[in-house]
C-alpha cells in the first residue's frame, strides 16, 4: 500500500513539565499525518468533501504503543500507511522513528461519512470510491 513520510519537530507546547511529549499531542500528529497521507496520494480532505460529496473520516478508534520517548527540538520521523480498506472504512498504521529507532506505533480506524439521504442533519457512513482505492493500492 502507499506510504508518506515526513519528519516533525517537537516543539515546546508539545511538551509536559518534564519536558516528555504529552501523549494527545501525538494523535494531532497522527491526525495530520493522515491527512498528509491523503494528499500526497493525490486525494487531499478538501477532494473529499468537494470531489467525492463526504463530510470527513473521522476516526471511531485509536491506540498507540509508545517505546521511545521525544522532547523539545527533537526530530522525529512519522511513516503512516492505510493497512487495510473495507467498504466505508479503513485501517491507517503510523510508525514513528527517532534516530533511525522505532519510537510509536499507533492505529486507528476510520471511517468516510456523508449526510444521510433521508435526514441530511445526520451522517452515514459511504462506501470507499474505487478511485481511492486505487491510488492507495498503487504502493
């Protein structure tokens, strides 16, 4: 599947007192990192909502397993990948180095939604274009 890096600085609002990236500030990241993972496969956030009719992909779940810490000025390095597409939904994994050493692994799931036909004040879930599909299956 296709994959995106790029690196982040660790900056000092990431940080705790003691000077350790506060965990939430790590799925922002994430967060960022898939939507970076969606453009440089040519299909950014603003195409799914302009191009394909979607309100979003919000993500209904999330874990991450933390090896190495990082702290202010620290490079690291964010890898993220969607592992798996089902009909309306998708797995993302994220590995996150920092000198060459794995520091983060994290996954989440999320799905792409769209106003329901019969009640556009609500969401539903819609299926994943075949145009995505095929852009995230190239590698």
């Amino acid at each position: 599947m296709f994959t995106n890096r790029r690196d982040v600085q660790i900056q000092w609002g990431d940080c705790d007192p003691a000077n350790i990236v506060y965990y939430p500030r790590y799925f922002a990241m994430f967060d960022d990192s898939t939507s970076a993972l969606f453009a440089a496969a040519g299909c950014s956030k603003r195409d799914l909502v302009h191009v394909y009719g979607l309100v979003g992909i919000p993500m209904v779940d999330t874990r991450a397993k933390f090896y190495i810490p990082s702290t202010y000025g620290d490079v690291i390095t964010i890898e993220s990948r969607i592992e798996k597409i089902n009909r309306s939904s998708f797995e993302v994994i994220h590995k996150v180095t920092k000198d060459d050493a794995l520091a983060i692994e994290a996954f989440e799931t999320r799905v792409l939604v769209g106003r329901d036909p019969a009640d556009p004040s609500k969401l539903k879930s819609a299926a994943v274009p075949a145009e995505i599909v095929e852009k995230f299956m190239r590698g």
